[in-house]
C-alpha cells in the first residue's frame, strides 16, 4: 500500500451537364470539364498500441502537416494577364470501377454516354418563348405578394412558421444530480495545496473549504513538510491564491486542517454526508490534482467498505491506520485531501492512499498511478478529527490500553508481551486491563466487525471516540471469550 503525498481548399464537383437552351452558336458535342484534381486523402494516424509503456501528450493546437498532392497548377483557369496552360483543364479522373462493366446504364466510358446538345433551332418562336416566361414571372410575383400579405394579416392569430435562431438550439441546462451539475458546484469549494519545506522540499495536494472561516481539510501528509518553518498556499480553481497556516494535524489519522490567510467572505463549505449510510455500488466522483494537474473530476463506484488500510510516507514510519472506504475512481498521487463525493455532492470521505504497481510511473518518475483501488477516510471519522484540530491544535485517539503485533496475520490481533520501549504491553489501569485482557490474547472481533492484525484492530477503534463502549472477542489458551470495555483516549501523535 503506498500512499500518494503523494489546406488547400477542396475543388467543387464536377458540373451537371448545363440545360440546353436554343444558342446559335453551341457546339455539336460538349463534355463538363473536371474542375480539379482529385483530393488527396488524409493519413491515418496509428492508434497507440494498447500496453505501451509511455504515451507521448500532444498539443492541442499541433495539427499533423498533410501533403498537398494533384494540385500542380492554378484552379479554375489562368490568372488575368497570363497566357492559359494548355494542360487545362485536366483530364477527366480515371474511372473506378463500381460496378461490373457489361451492367446496364453506363456506356463504354463507364459513367455513360457522353451529353450530346441537341442541334441548334430557328430563332422563330424566340419572343413567344419570352412572353411566356415574362408572364409566368409576374404571376409569381403576384402569388408571393398575396401570400405574404396574408400571413402578415393573420399574424394575430395564426401562428408563425418562421424559425429563429432560439429555437434551433438553446442553453445546455445540467441537473444538479448528474457529475457536470455535482462538479460544478463543488469545484469552486476545493483548493490545490502546495506545501514546501524550509530547505524547499515539497509537493502538491489537494483540500476543501470546511467552514466559512476560512479552514481547510485535507491530509496529514499533503503538508506535513510545511509544518516547521515551510511555505503553505492553496489556489481556488478561478486562480486566487492565498497564503496558508497549519492549524493542527493528526499523523495517525492522516487528517490536517489548514487555513487561508485573509481568508475571503464567500467561502461556501462542502456539504459533509454520512459515511456510515454509504453503500458498495453507490457512485462516487473525486476532485484532486493528479500530478499536478489542478481540478480534475474522475468517477467510479464504492468498491468496498472498512477496508483495513496502513500507509506510510515510504520510509516505514509515520504509519496511518484506517477502516477505509474503497473506490474505483481514478486516484492517483496529488489527489490526497482532495473530497470524495457521493452522486448529490455530498463529502463522504477524504482521498488518502492507492493500491499502486511497483513498477512504472509518469514520464519515467517513481509515482505509480490508478489502478482502481484507492481508499477515502471515512468523513464521519475525519470530520470529528477536523474539529479538534481546530478546537485544540492536537488529535485526540480512541484505545484500548495494549500493544498489539503489526505483522500481517489473519489470525488477529496478538497482544504482544511486552510494549513499546520496554512499557508493559497491557497498560495498568487501561480498559484492556479492566476488561481482563492479557499479553498473548489474539483479538479477533470488535463489535461484529471481523480482526485479522494489529493494523485492522487499530484502524477500527479509531472508527470510534474515546468514551464509546465496545465489544471485544479473543481467543486465550484455545478458548474464544468476549469481553465489554470503554475506549480510553490519548492526546497528540507521540
């Protein structure tokens, strides 16, 4: 488990044969002249070949530079002043064959016999011929003046055929419930976080507005090299920056809680859900900065629930626990604190960790990316974390009062012998004690929910506050036992 901190113009169609009309001078015989070359077809661009390691980005603006072919000489004829290329027009194209040539219809040229005019006539009958055309066009002319007249008459009670530019078309309307409407809503709300050490190490993540004070939730991780002495801003999607502080921080929870210098007055927080209600299937969209990129909307499903998830920062230590919500949405480094969206736009979890390859990256790098297992903090759980962050600065951690094993296991959770630095591994006095619980006892439920390591035990109890009574079942000497007790609580990372 790793987390992220993650051309030329076309010629026009041969003519129609032009209708004949009486011409003293027409020739016996005519053929249409092609009026240009034929055009050449566009290359086809290879599709990328699926699996390959790397995929090149190509600018938008960048277009391909397809060759000019049979177009050797001006359109349409000579320019004024210049003596006419006897080689135009060209040629007819050659002819393909569509059809078997003995087929009826097309003459021995393929396309059919040749347009012949018919010979010329007397000039007798001329001024008939124009009367009758003159008289034919003042007839028109009369029709299309009462009609139009008619229809401005009954403009008043008829309604008009005339079709506007409206109503062709009109404004794209998005429904609240679909991703457009959700993503537009909630992207304004969500902020690009860019934290930087003091010896200007750091990276890019992703937050939402909590409050209309001006504070910010996201990962511990996201800023955890700005929180001695470093730099902290956090960029809206329309591009105003702002200066940040950390507010607190909670490394086992992986939850931070930051806030905007000279924060502005329109904040408008995400609507926090309810994780608990959440459902395998239900639909999810995730709004982050995948490497950088600021504002990307993915979606998915949820894929699983109370998922046991240990992550670290890669180096074995700041170790975070949760029962985790899974998704498909596509999450990758940069998308951590950024929100977990249900299908109205509701917050029901924080972006944490990816299931990622050991192998590969972008552009060669050591960051894997999405194969479509990353895990969300449950927001019930984070939302009571945020708040204490911002009433005291410190985490405050549900326990039970035993060191547990941290090795993989499916047997669960083993209380060690003996504790960190040498402490006893049940506490004196704790409510592992109270409850009888001894060095050696493999924890295997909590409530009804199923233990299989230390990590799952611990990412469960902190699910609930200090205070919350619970049950606990665990196996001694072949013997399965359950047993009640009171979570205690503990104050701070250390």
């Amino acid at each position: 488990m790793s987390t992220e901190n993650e051309g030329t113009a076309v010629p026009p169609a041969p003519s129609a044969p032009p209708v004949p009309v009486d011409s003293p001078a027409a020739s016996p015989q005519a053929t249409a002249p092609d009026s240009g070359a034929p055009t050449t077809p566009l290359p086809t661009t290879p599709p990328h070949a699926p699996g390959a390691p790397e995929q090149e980005l190509v600018h938008a603006g960048q277009a391909p530079a397809y060759a000019s072919a049979g177009m050797g000489g001006p359109q349409g004829g000579a320019a004024p002043g210049q003596t006419p290329d006897a080689s135009w027009p060209p040629p007819p194209p050659a002819t393909p064959a569509y059809a078997d040539s003995g087929s009826g219809g097309a003459g021995a040229d393929g396309w059919g016999a040749s347009y012949q005019q018919p010979a010329p006539k007397s000039g007798r009958g001329r001024g008939g011929l124009m009367a009758a055309v003159l008289i034919a066009a003042l007839v028109a002319g009369g029709l299309g003046g009462g009609l139009g007249y008619t229809l401005a008459k009954n403009d008043d009670d008829t309604s008009s055929t005339t079709v506007s530019a409206s109503d062709s078309g009109g404004s794209v309307k998005r429904e609240a419930g679909t991703v457009a409407g959700v993503a537009a809503t909630a992207l304004p709300s969500t902020v690009t976080i860019q934290a930087e050490s003091s010896s200007g190490e750091g990276g890019t993540g992703t937050g939402f507005v909590f409050d209309t004070e001006g504070h910010i939730v996201t990962n511990n991780h996201v800023v955890a090299d700005a929180v001695d002495g470093g730099k902290l801003t956090a960029t809206f999607p329309s591009g105003k920056k702002y200066d940040a502080e950390v507010v607190g921080h909670a490394q086992g929870y992986d939850v931070a809680v930051i806030k905007l210098k000279n924060a502005p007055s329109d904040l408008k927080p995400l609507t926090l859900g309810d994780s608990d209600k959440v459902a395998v299937g239900d639909s999810t969209i995730a709004i982050g900065a995948p490497f950088g990129l600021s504002n990307t909307v993915t979606t998915g499903i949820i894929s699983a629930k109370n998922r046991p998830v240990a992550s670290s920062d890669g180096s074995g230590s700041n170790a975070s626990y949760m029962s985790a919500l899974q998704t498909d949405a596509s999450i990758n480094p940069g998308n951590s604190g950024g929100p977990l969206l249900d299908a109205q736009g509701n917050v029901i979890g924080i972006n944490s960790a990816i299931q990622s390859t050991s192998s590969g990256g972008l552009g060669g790098t050591s960051q894997s990316g999405s194969i479509g297992l990353g895990f969300a903090i449950p927001i019930n759980q984070a939302k009571y974390v945020a708040q204490q962050l911002i009433k005291t600065g410190k985490p405050v951690y549900a326990k039970i009062g035993a060191s547990v094993s941290l090795e993989d296991s499916t047997g669960g959770a083993k209380i060690t012998e003996q504790g960190a630095s040498g402490s006893d591994a049940v506490e004196a006095g704790g409510p592992a004690a109270k409850a009888g619980l001894k060095p050696g006892d493999v924890i295997t439920k909590l409530d009804d929910s199923v233990i299989d390591s230390g990590p799952t035990l611990i990412g469960e109890i902190w699910t609930h506050q200090p205070g919350d009574k619970v049950k606990i079942t665990y196996e001694r000497d072949g013997k399965t036992n359950t047993v009640e007790l009171t979570l205690g609580s503990r104050e701070g990372d250390s």
